[in-house]
C-alpha cells in the first residue's frame, strides 16, 4: 500500500543504541533482510520521538498532528533488485499515543501501530520517557543527560562517525499485518544534527527479555538526542521476500 508524503518537525527524537551480536539478531530478521555490522556488531535500538505539525505534504502546517511515538529499530542489509547492496532499519514494532496513527497504521502511516500511554519529562538538559502498551506487551523507561560528547562506545570511535552511520540509515521498513510485505518511508532533512547524551537508567522489555536475547548477546551502548529537526517522509514502494510490490 502506498502510503502519502509526510511533513512535520522532528520536535525530539532520542535514539537508544545496543550493540548485538549477529547471531543473535538474525532470527529476528524477516526476509530479505541480513544484520548490517558495524565494528562486529549488529546494530538495535529504540527510537523515542515526538512528532510535531504532522501532516500531508502540501497542507499548512497548522493542519498538522503531534504524538508521542517509539520505534524498535534494527539496522539492516539487502539486495536490491539489481543485485545492488542497500542498507536501512527494520523496525518490527511501532507504538503511539495517538489513536489516529494507530487507526490508520498501514495506510496512512507505516506499519501497524500498539497504543500505548507515555509519560515524558523534559529541559534543556535532561529527558526521561516512559511508555507502556495498553495490552501489555512492550514497556520502555529512559533517563539520560545531555553530554558534550559521545561517552565511551564499542560501536562508535566518535560523534561523528555515530552520526553519520545514523544518517545513512534513512530508510526504515515497518512490520505489518501480513508477514511477508514491509512498508517502506525514507526520511529526508536539511537539518541533520544529533547531541550526545549520557544514559542514566534504561529499562526495555524488548531488550532484557532473555528468550530473545541471552545474557550478554544485547548490550547498552550510546544514546544519541536530536531536536528541532524539520522533515519530510518519502513512501516507498512496499517490500516483500520475492521483491518489490504496489
């Protein structure tokens, strides 16, 4: 399905990075993905973002939505369909506070969507996000400090390369109702900025349930905040294990 070109503001978007190791993450992966490594590791993580004047390209930003959302996010490889090597994220599951976006995952936004309630504490300085899904599923607590630069990561030698590895990554494939088709956006800025951030305490279901990943196969790496980033969403033609498809 194709889904409409969206506009609005990145008004926070933290994103919170574990190094995994491959074996781990591959089983999670559905076709035609592979694991991208980056230093030996596959690369997951959680994005926490508040989405501002959300709407259509081409209408006011006045008409536009804002929400509270969190992505799980991995960083993936394919083949394109001329054998050409492509690299993006996999993001199995999408949450919103926003029952508009999760009435209309799949059409007019990515990807099937959980409601879910969160709670978020904010300054110049600090932020702490929490959310939990109404059925129960998932649950996510974070609390970092602005730094002023990227404390010490097995994934990233600097700000630098941790951005731009970030930044390539720009296009994200959804999860949806049908196993085998992945809605497909790529995100587009002239905006692109990320501030290191110190990471007090983090809790994820997702991360920490040891069926999914054993001990010491998921660990916290960086976290890396952006704010006031002006956006635009591309959809893309939808992706399944055979290719391509409208």
């Amino acid at each position: 399905m194709r889904i409409p070109r969206l506009r609005g503001e990145i008004e926070r978007r933290l994103l919170v990075n574990y190094r995994v190791t491959p074996e781990a993450i591959a089983p999670l992966l559905p076709a035609p993905f592979r694991p991208q490594l980056h230093n030996g590791y596959a690369v997951a993580g959680i994005c926490l973002i508040r989405l501002g004047s959300l709407r259509p390209a081409g209408l006011p930003a006045v008409f536009g939505m804002r929400s509270e959302n969190a992505a799980h996010r991995i960083a993936v490889e394919w083949d394109g369909p001329d054998g050409d090597h492509r690299t993006g994220v996999w993001i199995p599951r999408r949450d919103s506070d926003s029952r508009l976006t999760v009435a209309l995952g799949g059409r007019a936004f990515p990807g099937e969507h959980h409601h879910a309630h969160f709670e978020v504490h904010e300054s110049d300085r600090r932020l702490r996000v929490a959310f939990a899904a109404d059925d129960g599923t998932a649950r996510v607590s974070v609390d970092v400090a602005v730094d002023e630069e990227l404390p010490e990561s097995l994934l990233f030698a600097s700000l630098a390369e941790a951005s731009a590895f970030f930044e390539q990554g720009a296009v994200g494939w959804s999860a949806t109702r049908d196993p085998v088709r992945h809605d497909g956006l790529r995100l587009r800025t002239t905006g692109w900025r990320v501030e290191p951030v110190q990471v007090r305490t983090v809790r994820s279901t997702f991360f920490e349930d040891p069926a999914r990943f054993p001990p010491g196969t998921a660990m916290l790496d960086n976290a890396l905040l952006m704010r006031r980033v002006p956006v635009d969403w591309e959809s893309l033609t939808s992706l399944s294990a055979t290719g391509p498809r409208g």
